[in-house]
C-alpha cells in the first residue's frame, strides 16, 4: 500500500512539468478522430480505492448492491460483476487515512501495445512507470493530463462468468464495469491528452453561446464512454458505473438498500440521462465513493457520427425527466491519492436542484 501511494505521489510531483508542455498545445475545441493511435487501448478496465472497514465494503457492495466477491485478503478486497470473467474491476485497499483513489485501469489489446505505450508516453515526456500490480500482468502507471493516475494492462487473471448462475443475483445484479466519470479542472487539456490516444468523443456539453468544453463523454469500445471529463475541482474521481440488465434491477437495488438499511446512501435517481439515454441510479458506499447503476446504452461505432452538443444550460442533457441533482451531487468526488486539486479554468455553473428551485417562485 505504502509502494502504490509512493508512486502515486512521484507521478503527481511531476504534473506541472506535464502542465508546461500540455501549454503548448494549440486551442481547438474539437479535434479530428485519430483512428490508428499510438496503442490500442480496448476499455476502461478497473478502479482502486482505499477503504477504511473492508467488511464494511463488502457488505454493501455485494449484499447491497449484489457484486461478486472474487477475493478479500487483510489489505484489500477484489470486486467483479457477474458477467466479468476478469478477475477484478474493483479493488477497495485498507486505509487508516482519508479514502481516496488510487488509480483508473485499461485495458489495452497485447503486450506489445504496452510496450507501444510506453514509448509513446516517454516520447511526450508524461510521467509512466512500470509497477507491480497483483492479479495482473505487465502494467504501466502514467500520469494524464489532468493529473490522475492512469495504469494500462494487457491481461489479468480470469475468473467464471457468472451471467448464468442467477441464483446468485441479487441487489442491482451489476454484470460489468462500463465507464468512469472524473471532475477536472482542463477540459480541453483532458480532452487532448486522451483524443491522441485514440478515444472518440461521442457527446460533449459547452457553456452556451461559446465553444469552451464543460464537459466530453469519451469512449474506446463501442458504446457512449469509457470514460467522461466534466468541469469542476479536479482531478477528483466522480463516479465509477456498472451496467445492470434490466430497468427493474434499478428498482429493485433501491428496495434492496432501503430494507438492509442503506437508503441514506442513495443520492440521486432512479432517473435517465439525456446524455447517453442511461436510466440511473447512485448511491454512496460507506467511505462515500460514489457508483451509478444504469442500464440502456446506445452502440457508438462509426467514426462518420458526429458527436453530439449540448448546452450546459439544457437540463435536459443530465436528466431527461425529472428534478436536477442537487450541488452536492456535482460538486463532492474523491480525490486521487497524492494529487491536489486545481480550481476549474472555466468559470460555468450547472443548474443544480437548488438554483432550479430558487427560479420557481
């Protein structure tokens, strides 16, 4: 644990040398699709936390929420959907301090694209290391441009898809890992860095009446996003997401938490997005990470769609029906360990459920 919060904190000492040179970049609001990057990046893979009780954390995400438990030792617990045949999407790392995040996984296709990987970074001077990570094979931690950990592997132990033995679902019935959301202060710069590597952008949010980026929706295997930048305080880790099978299993998670106890830790929904067409719904885990439970995405394949605009002043784009989230849902995330936070460059707010209120009388 002590090794991976070393590192987390070397890669971040490094971010203003990052910073310098993502300065150099030249302004352009949308950029050209990059079809043969450098590597071959397939999906986002998993994240790693850090929890303070790790019984605490299992009970919620696998009584509560209904996820698979694939291993739990004294320092952390390995956490996987019942579809995934990897084994982890999820890792919790005991901590006595404040829980954070330690880094965002992909996966990218072969050995060799690791290997691509490193030489492409090296070559842009961004921060990538080679580390030890249990359960999987080679893997190289980088620093992105918004200053959070990233780390890239081609392979990881496999475990029994568990799709099919429905006696063990329960909860959400969460099957897989489908994306992550970080609040970060460089739209633009998290936009760049991570459009060179390949990943399209299939929906973006602008404040109205100008081109600057409030938020991209970014994705590398064929559906909305892989990962999502929106504008705030950042980096910080806003959300993680699981796809669930059926708008009932939304509903039924919800009951699940308030009969076990947990209905404190629902924060918003169940609702759909406008962005994306996710019916959702999130909840806080004990340390007060935040996971969506969503289903009914759309196929995002054909590099000749264009991505799709909306104003920052739609609400429609953060929920189709429904009230507006409230400020905390927008403005609370978990840090990355070792990474402070920067204010956000571009001054925009979203309509919360309180200003939304406000305007009604």
């Amino acid at each position: 644990m002590k090794r991976v919060l070393s590192l987390a904190k070397d890669h971040a000492g490094r971010h203003a040398h990052l910073i310098r040179i993502l300065k150099d970049r030249t302004p352009m609001p949308l950029r050209e699709i990059v079809l043969d990057p450098a590597f071959n990046t397939t999906r986002v893979s998993h994240v790693i936390l850090t929890a303070r009780d790790l019984d605490a954390s299992r009970r919620f995400y696998t009584d509560v929420l209904g996820m698979v438990m694939t291993k739990q030792d004294d320092d952390a617990l390995y956490l996987r959907g019942l579809e995934e045949a990897c084994h982890h999407s999820l890792v919790l790392r005991r901590t006595g301090d404040a829980p954070v995040c330690l880094g965002i996984g992909y996966r990218v296709l072969t050995d060799a694209d690791l290997d691509r990987a490193k030489a492409f970074f090296d070559g842009k001077s961004v921060p990538a290391k080679w580390i030890d990570a249990p359960h999987q094979g080679r893997t190289l931690l980088v620093t992105d441009a918004t200053g959070a950990p990233m780390e890239f592997c081609a392979s990881m132990e496999t475990v029994p898809r568990l799709m099919q033995a429905f006696d063990k679902h329960h909860g959400g019935s969460p099957q897989r890992l489908d994306h992550v959301q970080i609040a970060a202060s460089d739209i633009q710069a998290a936009y760049d860095f991570y459009v060179a590597l390949g990943f399209r952008l299939t929906e973006y949010t602008a404040k109205d009446g100008s081109d600057e980026l409030w938020g991209v929706w970014l994705q590398r295997k064929g559906n909305p996003h892989d990962v999502v930048f929106s504008n705030g305080r950042g980096p910080r880790l806003h959300h993680f997401a699981y796809a669930v099978p059926e708008a009932g299993n939304l509903i039924h998670a919800c009951d699940v938490s308030a009969s076990m106890g947990y209905a404190a830790n629902m924060e918003r929904g169940p609702g759909r997005h406008g962005i994306g067409n996710a019916l959702f719904v999130y909840f806080r885990d004990p340390d007060g990470h935040r996971i969506e439970l969503f289903n009914t995405h759309y196929q995002a394949i054909d590099p000749d769609e264009e991505p799709l605009r909306w104003d920052l002043s739609n609400t429609s784009r953060s929920q189709l029906w429904g009230l507006p989230a409230t400020r905390r849902w927008f403005v609370e995330a978990t840090q990355f360990a070792g990474v402070e936070p920067s204010d956000a460059v571009l001054r925009a707010d979203p309509v919360t459920l309180e200003t939304f209120l406000a305007n009604q009388t």
